[in-house]
C-alpha cells in the first residue's frame, strides 16, 4: 500500500515537473517569438521611415533645382527685357533726331 502511494505521489511528481517545464519552453518560445515580431516591425518600421526621408530629401532637392532654374529663367527675361529696352531707347533716340534735323 505504501509503496503503491509512494509510486503515485512519483507519478504526480513528475507529470507537475513536465508540465511546468512544458509551460515554461512554451512561455520563452513565446517570448522568443514576440522579440523576433517586435524586431521586425521596427525593422519595417524604420526602413519605411528611411524611404520616406529619401523621398523628402528628393523633393525638396527638386523643388530647389526648379526655383534655382526659374530664378535663372526670371533673370535672363529681365537681361533680355533690359536689353530690348535699351535697343528701343536707342531706336527712339533715333527716330527723334532724325525728326529733329
């Protein structure tokens, strides 16, 4: 009888030892798999921050070279204004001498 009790109370014994072992290989596999998730999406995470800083960096690195080309543009209109303006200056200039003489 004693040793029919003995042997449960081993059986018991052990079968506890096992589950907790299997409860805690299944709580650090579990850990383990939610540090591998988490890593991850901060990986995403960060290379989608990186694109989108490249692409922000792209227009802006546009939008100064289009400005840069308008305001070269706006200056060349205004040299090409001048001048003109200095050519009908000069051709009026002309006109009124020869009006004059």
């Amino acid at each position: 009888r004693a040793s029919r009790a003995r042997q449960r109370r081993e059986l018991r014994e052990r079968r506890e030892l096992r589950e907790r072992r299997e409860l805690r290989e299944c709580r650090e596999l579990r850990e383990r798999r939610e540090l591998r998730e988490r890593r991850e999406l901060r990986e995403i995470r960060e290379h989608r921050e990186h694109q989108e800083l490249r692409k922000i960096r792209e227009l802006r690195e546009r939008r100064e070279l289009r400005e840069s080309v308008e305001s070269l543009e706006s200056v060349k209109f205004f040299e090409r204004f001048e001048s003109l303006e200095s050519v009908k200056s000069l051709e009026n200039v002309g006109s009124l001498e020869s009006v004059g003489a």
